[in-house]
C-alpha cells in the first residue's frame, strides 16, 4: 500500500475542479483519499464559498500533475492527478460538501476505515470542486494510497 501527496492550484478559472484524482485507462488500482488541506490564496474578503467532493465516471482535462511517493522505496503513482482544468469529469454523486469563509483554510482527516475510494475503473475518480470565481486562486494539497 504506497501512499503519495500531490499539489495542485487553480488559477482565476471558471472551472470547479481544484484537483481530479483519477484511475488511468490501464494498470489501475483502487485509490483511498485520506487526507486534503485545501485554501483560498486570493486578497482577504469575507465571502461564503462552498467546496465539495465528488466522484466523476469520466475523465477531466487539465494539466498533470506528478504525484510524490511518501516512501521513497515505492513505485511512481499508477493513479493520475490533474489540476486547472479546463474540462471538469463528468459528475457523479457528492460525497461531502465545505462551507467555508474565504479567509479560511480547511483540512480533512479520514478516519480509518473512512476514506474516499476510487475503484479500479478506467477513469472513475474523485474531485474536489471550488467555487466559480473569475478572480479565484485555489491551492491544496491531497495525500492518497493505492491497493
């Protein structure tokens, strides 16, 4: 069980994916998210913003991101992560929605037994969606593990 943490960032975008964790076409692993940090980077206001996680059944388009093994002696990330999106994935069910101030940073923790999975299903995955802002700079960080 290799576990891994990647950075992402979406820039001033009309998209809602900050990051999409997804299984590749081939060599596919189930993928638990435990672990997410996400903020706003923007110029300090009191706005409501609401964050959610979802699952997607179909690939997102944007840019690779590499993600980084916790343990140096594991294998690179079969899973793909992808940030600033310029196509979100196709939307499935909502897992978990986030009001937050946008002054806030917010993070999660699974408890065990309690993570996000994505099967070993071509291009199943998991995002997390930002509020559509023009003007908004998101950046988080996701720690996951593939079986």
């Amino acid at each position: 069980m290799a576990r891994y943490s990647a950075q992402a960032n979406r820039t001033a975008s009309a998209t809602l994916a900050l990051v999409a964790l997804e299984a590749p076409a081939t060599g596919m692993r189930r993928i638990k998210l435990y672990d997410f940090v996400i903020g706003c980077e923007a110029a300090p206001a009191d706005n409501p913003y609401l964050y959610t996680i979802g699952r997607t059944t179909a690939a997102a388009t944007g840019t690779a991101v590499t993600p980084s093994p916790i343990d140096l002696a594991d294998a690179a990330a079969a899973a793909l992560v992808k940030e600033n999106m310029t196509t979100n994935g196709t939307a499935g069910v909502n897992l978990a929605a986030i009001p937050l101030n946008q002054r806030a940073t917010f993070r999660w923790v699974a408890a065990p037994g309690s993570e996000f999975v994505v099967p070993a299903t071509a291009s199943a995955g998991i995002d997390i969606n930002t509020p559509t802002m023009t003007a908004l700079a998101i950046t988080g960080s996701i720690l996951f593990e593939e079986q």
